[in-house]
C-alpha cells in the first residue's frame, strides 16, 4: 500500500477516493480487509480456506496499513449489495455438489450435502424429528404400515403425534394398531429402515431445501451490534430496498422476544445470567420490560428492578452486547426444541 493510500485509508477519505481505492484493490486485498473488520468470528472461514489462499491473503493482510473506517465500510457494503443482489455470489446446492464431487468421495459429497440442506440432528431420529410433519407424513402415507410404526416409535411422542394427525385417518390407525402390537426391532432391519429413509427421504428433502441468500445475510447481520447494523441496513436501502426489507423482516432481533409464549419466556429467564438480564432489559421499550417482570415471582421482579436502578447510566455498546446473548440463548433453546414463538395466530413456529 502506497503512502497515498495509507493516508486516505487512514483519514477515510472523500467518497471519490473510497470509490477509486475500491475498485483498485484485488480480491485477496479486500478479502484481508473483511476478515480483519470481522476478527474472531471468522475463524470457520479460515478453517475451509487453502494453504495458498491463506498464503496470498495473509500477504496481503501484512501490507495494508491503517485502514479507515469508510474504506472498512465500503467494502463490507460492497460484499453485502453482491450477495443480496443477483446472488452470483452464492452457489446453488446442485453447483456446490459439482464442486465437491472433483475432489472429494460420492459418498462423502452425499453425507456433507444432506448435513448442509438436510434438517438438524445426529441421527436420523433426530432429523426426523426437525422435519415438518406435513412434509414426513406426505411421504409415509406411501410407505408400508409396519414401516411406519417403526419410524414413529423412533422419534419423539409429540413430533409422533402431529404425524399421525397429518395421515389419513384409516391409515393412521392401522399404523397405531401396528406400534401396539410391535416387538422389538432387528438392528438389521433398522439399518435397512435408515438407509432407505437417508437415500430417498433426506437426500431429495435436502435437494429441495433452498436456502435464499437473504437468510444468510440476515443471520450476518442479527451478529452486528445495533448502530453497526442500522448503518448497513440503510446503505443497503439506498442501492436495495427490496433486499433491505426482505433482511429485516427475516432477522430475530432482541425485540422479537416479546412473542415468547409464558413459558417460553420463563425458560429463557432460567438460562440467562442475572446480570445480563438486568443490563439487557434496562434497554428495554416498557412492553418488553413489563412483559418479562409479569412472569417472574413478586420478589424476583422486585430484585431485578433493584438490581436494574443500581447498575446506574450503562453504555449502548454493553445493553446490545447483553441483549445479543438472550437473542443467541433464544435461538439455542429453540434449536433444541425447548421454546417456541408464537406467529400471533392459532399455530406455533419454531425459532431456528
């Protein structure tokens, strides 16, 4: 980086001449920029990157000097505007598996595709169970009765139960009548059982399981804290607004929490440190605050309201801190099943 361009990186710049140094960089110049802006968070992306990739952003990462925050900005608004534009960017799952079948075993590239498209859960019981029962249903009311019933007797009772209410009806129960009279199942059977289920059932499911590029920008952006996210969300509104609003409608923010059921919210309030409780709520609109008080005991609302006074003026940067971590203690209890999200009409969704 030339002594020019130090300088107008390190006072930022006009905006000409964040344009012009932009358009100047290479890619591994800009790459060094953003997984530098990003730090820690971005290990993962270290792991997958190869010895000659790290080697050439690496080199690059040595060479740039101070970078101001409007040529940090620019490039992050840059990455931001490809991946929400046309999607160039973003690989489909048929052209990611091309990728992986030039290097990597059938098998192998056929176990990661269903990992990366497939529904969550070690086993196949598990993802069994994170799949939507209208969806698993439409595909058992095919299969054999006795097939059934072993499917069902794998995953949990309440995932079983709003399966067999999506069957038809004579066929739902001669399926129970089979789960009655069931011994148990030969291990080879259930191999043949998961092997069938793993090569006709998850694989077409993960091939079917499109994931939008706004999905992943929103979880990106859900990880900014509140001004850094203001400030993308309106730059990109000024070159995108169609993909600004489809962001911010999909992004879980800290507000959202007040469509946790009762129980759900009691949940969260036994995971979440004290501490942070009371910093994230001082933050709070009223609603949200009055919400979480009402399903705490008389006297542990009145030691979080104390506890609330005494921390005094708090800085902006801790509240968001703080109420980033409830976000992400949401989002883990309702991964594990544990919470749910009411969509303000007669059914539930779950918080992924």
């Amino acid at each position: 980086m030339s002594e020019e361009n130090n300088a107008v990186a390190a006072t930022g710049g006009t905006s000409l001449q964040v344009r012009n140094r932009v358009q100047s960089m290479t890619g591994a110049e800009k790459s060094a920029v953003i997984l530098m802006a990003l730090g820690e968070n971005m290990a993962p992306v270290w792991d997958r990157l190869g010895e000659d990739e790290i080697r050439e952003i690496s080199h690059a990462m040595s060479g740039l000097g101070v970078v101001g925050s409007d040529l940090v900005e620019a490039l992050i608004s840059e990455f931001v505007n490809r991946m929400t534009n046309s999607g160039n960017i973003m690989g489909t799952y048929e052209q990611t598996h091309k990728l992986l079948m030039n290097f990597l075993p059938p098998d192998k590239v056929d176990a990661l595709m269903e990992e990366i498209r497939g529904p969550a859960g070690r086993t196949m019981w598990d993802k069994l169970g994170n799949v939507n029962e209208i969806v698993l249903a439409n595909y058992l009311k095919n299969e054999y009765p006795q097939t059934v019933a072993v499917v069902l007797s794998k995953v949990k009772a309440d995932h079983a139960a709003r399966v067999l209410a999506a069957l038809p009806e004579e066929f739902a129960i001669e399926c129970v009548q089979r789960m009655l009279r069931m011994e148990p199942v030969q291990r080879d059977i259930l191999d043949k059982i998961e092997n069938t289920l793993r090569s006709e059932f998850m694989s077409n499911l993960a091939r079917t399981s499109k994931r939008d590029s706004h999905e992943l920008m929103a979880e990106i952006f859900n990880s900014f804290d509140r001004q850094t996210e203001g400030r993308f969300i309106n730059s990109l509104e000024e070159r995108n607004r169609e993909s600004a609003d489809k962001i911010r409608a999909l992004m879980f923010v800290f507000e959202d929490l007040s469509k946790l059921d009762p129980g759900g919210i009691q949940t969260l309030l036994r995971s979440v440190d004290k501490d942070k409780l009371a910093l994230a709520l001082k933050g709070a609109s009223d609603d949200l605050r009055d919400l979480f008080l009402s399903n705490m005991s008389e006297r542990a609302a009145k030691l979080l309201k104390d506890d609330m006074q005494s921390l005094g003026p708090v800085r902006l940067k801790d509240v968001d801190q703080a109420q980033t971590e409830m976000v992400f203690t949401a989002k883990d209890l309702a991964a594990r099943g544990e919470i749910m999200l009411s969509d303000g009409g007669g059914d539930d969704e779950l918080i992924y």
